[in-house]
C-alpha cells in the first residue's frame, strides 16, 4: 500500500500482458498436428453436425446421428460457429479450426488468476502477477488448453465465477456481478456440467467459513443476478431433458455420480494416483512449493486468501481422488487453487521481510531453513537438465536428441533463476524467479512448435492414410479389423467405420449389403472381403 488512504491500483498491464502472452503461446504450431482420439476428434464430429443442424432439436448435440448424451453443447456451438466462419460448406475444417477457440478462452484463466489473487489479497500486487506467471508457466495449463477439449474453457469459466462471487460485497456493482456469477455458473453446465457442483460447493464453504454473505450490500439484487445468469444453462437442460427424457440424465448420472459409485465409462482403473501422478509430472518448477504452502494457508485461514485457497483446492480434491474410473485431465480444475496457493509464499521467497517488518499478528511461512533451500534444488534441477543436454550430443544420449532444445531453455532457465533466487539482492532474486518462468514459457514455445507435444498420437498408428483409403472406396460400409473404432479415424474419413465383429453385414431389409474390411498394420493397409 501506499502512503495515504488511496490504495494501490491493480497490476492490470502486467495481468493483461501476461494474457497476450498465453494467447499467443497457445496459437504456436496449433493446427500442426491432427486431432486425437478420443475427445478432440469426438469433440469436432459434434460441433461439426451442431453446425450443419443434424439434431432432432435445435443446440441438441448429436454423434453420427444419434443422440450425445455424454456433454452439454456449450463449446461445441463455439467451435461450431468458428466453422461456420472460417471453411466451406462441403469442405472438413482444419485442426487450426477446430483448436482455436478452446485455445484462447483457456487463455483467459492467465488474467483472471492473478485478478482472483489480487482480489483474496488487496494491495497485493506481487501475489498477483506471481499468480498468473505460474498458470502461463505450468504445462498442463498451457497443453489441454491449446486442445479441442472442455477442460481449458472450464477453467476459465470456474475463475470467472469464484471472481465474481468475491464482488458481491461491492456497494456498487451487485446485481451485475451476481449476473456475471450466474452466467458462468451456466457456462460451467453447458461445458462438463457436474463439475458445477463441486466448483459451487468450495465457493460456498469459503464463504460460509468467513460469513462474507452478510457483507453483501444488496442480497436480493445479487441472488436475482445469479438467478438471471442460470436461466440460460438451467433453460438448457430442461429442453434436453423435455425433448430426451429420461436419457438426458446420463449427462449427470453416467458421467458425473456414476465415475464415484462406479467404473462408468473409458479411463484409467488407478483410482486416485492418475491425478496424482497428473500433479507430480506437470507442476515444475513450481510443485515444491505446494506442501509449504499449505501449511502457510492453514495458519492464514482466518484471511479471505487463507479460507478460499483452502476450502478451492480440498474441495476440488475431495470430489476428483474418489473418482473410480481416471483420465489425466480430471485433475485440471486443481491446476487454479494451486497457483493461489504458492503465489504469495513465492513472493515471500523474493521479498524475504525481516522479522522487525513483518506484524506479529502475520504467520510466518514453515520450515523456512528449508523453504530458503529450494532456490539451490532449483539451480541443481538446471545442472542436471543441462548435462542432459550436453549428453545427447553423445552416442550414448543420441536418443534425448528430439528433446535436447527443451532441455537446454529450462536448464538455463531454471539454474540461473535457482542461483539469483540464492542472492542477499531483492532485485537478483526477482531476476531468479522471471528467470524460471521465462525457461518454461521458452521451453513451451519449442514444445508446441515440434510435434512433441502432443505425445497421444505417438501411442498407436496415424489415422490419415487410413482416411485417406476409406475416402477413396466410400461406396461400401466399411469396417476396421483388429482394432477398435477411433473417432478420429472417423473423423478424417468422414464417415463412421466401426469395428469388424465378424459374420456378413445385413441391411433392415435382412438383404446382404456392401462390405469392406480394412486391415493391415503401421503403414500398410488394404481393403479385403469386399461383398
């Protein structure tokens, strides 16, 4: 704070500046890779019969035809207009296209991180711009929100609504936050509608924890805000529940309540060690701050960031570990509260106050004889990242070759930030911290300009000469022998090719009909048992 009773503004060049760069971070190499199996290519399919009005009713999504009932329409009418603006009627949009809306709404929770903290934390300035340099530098941020999926966009959509749900106390100002609050908490059901429940529920507790509704200066103004703001996804559901029965509840029981109480739909059987194990691989240089910070917030807890950071990320925690069937990106949501978490403790690393300067009623940070050592971890992290790279000039290392750019930017990166952060200079040790975020952005430009980064397509064989045989034989049905069906295989043919399940193939009419088997392996694939 400044001297005087005017407060300080809030960094919103930094914050805004900070967003431009995730944007343009998340528009390299874009539609340089195709689309993966299974969301993104399941994604396109229905945004593309979204856009071409194939449902029974309008904004009800469909999948080759039939009924999908697995998510609400919110951004597949996105990407749908996108397509509508940007590619011929007759012609398959690009992966340019398809990516480029969830890229840049995933790009927005880069701002509004730092303006959430700055909200927890008035005055706060650092906390802030130290919020939104972790989100731009994690890569599971930066990776899924570059993809056609949910994930990215929900982010943002559950920053904006916590965001606006810590306006309400303004005396001006209510009803239109309230509405801005209800209007994400619509978002959030037209995207991956459970997880409204768990994002709603942390909000609550925190708000409850520290009754911040009775500071609420106009309660009904706000509430018919927030009633306003729910009409539109609340309006959603009741037409897809009206036009679909009682199949439209698959969308709450099958992919929400049923991943809980059972092993309802694809994904990993590891339980709680997938999201885990998601944390552990994607949150550098940043995660060892998470366990001290932590403990910090719980001696905050009688502060708004104290109460919010905890009651966000125990709460998200709580609703994703019990899940019984796992994907990687389950644990997207817990991406937000860490980063409100181990911003103002990596300020406190820079700034360091004495003891004569800090207010005793002001918890220290734990352990911090080892809390000051992770400056030195850092710059060995960086050592041992730059031996990396210097041994994959050898024949021994020749294999680390692909990787020896991201190698070389985040050794530096991480080893000069790690030996300023060690300096008795404030101003070195911020060059220490802009040093670590710089080598992650640095290594995210690279890995989003090669084909590594998204390392999905590498795990089985490529779908376009695939495609390509299926296009040039679309007379007959066809089949896939030996593998199951690929929505992106489907994609890129542009036509639905399931797999063989043996026997001859029969119309309604119960008459024999065209079939062709594809089959093959790797690079060679041919049509056989044409009838």
């Amino acid at each position: 704070m400044r001297s005087g009773s005017a407060p300080d503004p809030a960094p919103w060049i930094a914050l805004i500046g900070l967003g431009f760069i995730a944007a343009v971070l998340a528009l390299i190499g874009l539609g340089d890779l195709p689309l993966r199996d299974f969301d993104e290519a399941t994604v396109a399919r229905v945004a593309l019969e979204l856009r071409h009005e194939l449902g029974e009713a309008p904004l009800l999504p469909t999948l080759w035809g039939a009924p999908y009932l697995n998510k609400a329409p919110g951004l597949h009418s996105l990407i749908a207009l996108v397509i509508g603006a940007t590619t011929q009627p007759n012609q398959l949009p690009s992966e340019w296209t398809i990516r480029l809306a969830p890229a840049l709404l995933s790009c927005l929770v880069v701002p509004l991180g730092g303006w959430l903290q700055w909200t927890l934390r008035p005055g706060d300035r650092s906390s802030a711009i130290a919020t939104s340099v972790i989100l731009l530098s994690l890569l599971p941020v930066a990776r899924h929100g570059r993809l056609a999926m949910l994930d990215g966009t929900q982010l943002t959509a559950m920053a904006l609504l916590w965001l606006a749900l810590l306006q309400l106390n303004q005396r001006r100002w209510s009803g239109l936050w309230g509405m801005v609050a209800g209007l994400m908490a619509s978002a959030m059901l037209l995207l991956k509608a459970p997880l409204l429940v768990p994002s709603a529920v942390a909000a609550g507790l925190a708000l409850v924890w520290g009754q911040e509704w009775k500071a609420w200066n106009n309660r009904a103004t706000a509430c018919t805000g927030i009633m306003l703001g729910l009409a539109p996804g609340m309006g959603w559901h009741l037409w897809h529940a009206h036009i679909r029965g009682a199949e439209a509840l698959w969308l709450w029981g099958g992919d929400g309540a049923g991943r809980v109480l059972l092993d309802a739909g694809e994904g990993s059987d590891l339980g709680w060690r997938v999201p885990v194990i998601e944390i552990v691989e994607g949150g550098w240089p940043w995660l060892p701050l998470v366990p001290f910070a932590l403990i910090w917030a719980w001696r905050w807890r009688q502060s708004r960031w104290g109460r919010w950071s905890l009651a966000s990320l125990l709460t998200l925690a709580g609703a994703i570990l019990p899940l019984r069937t796992q994907l990687p990106w389950y644990s997207h949501p817990l991406w937000l509260p860490i980063a409100l978490l181990c911003a103002p403790l990596l300020v406190w690393l820079v700034e360091r106050p004495s003891s004569s300067s800090v207010s005793p009623d002001s918890p220290r940070p734990p352990c911090r004889w080892l809390l000051l050592q992770l400056p030195s971890f850092w710059c060995g992290l960086g050592l041992l990242l730059l031996l990396l790279w210097l041994s994959s000039f050898s024949s021994i290392g020749s294999s680390l070759a692909p990787y020896r750019g991201l190698a070389a930017v985040l050794g530096f990166g991480w080893c000069a930030g790690g030996w300023w952060l060690r300096s008795a200079s404030p101003g070195q040790r911020r060059l220490g911290v802009i040093s670590l975020a710089c080598g992650n952005v640095a290594a995210l430009a690279l890995l989003f300009h090669s084909p590594l980064w998204l390392w999905e397509l590498n795990e089985t064989w490529p779908v376009r000469p695939v495609a390509a045989l299926a296009r040039d034989n679309s007379g007959p049905e066809l089949t896939l022998k030996g593998y199951d069906e690929r929505p992106s295989l489907n994609w890129y043919a542009e036509q639905r090719i399931q797999r063989f399940k043996g026997g001859r193939s029969r119309r309604l009419s119960d008459k024999p009909q065209e079939n062709c088997i594809i089959e093959g392996q790797t690079e060679q694939w041919s049509l056989a048992d044409c009838r």
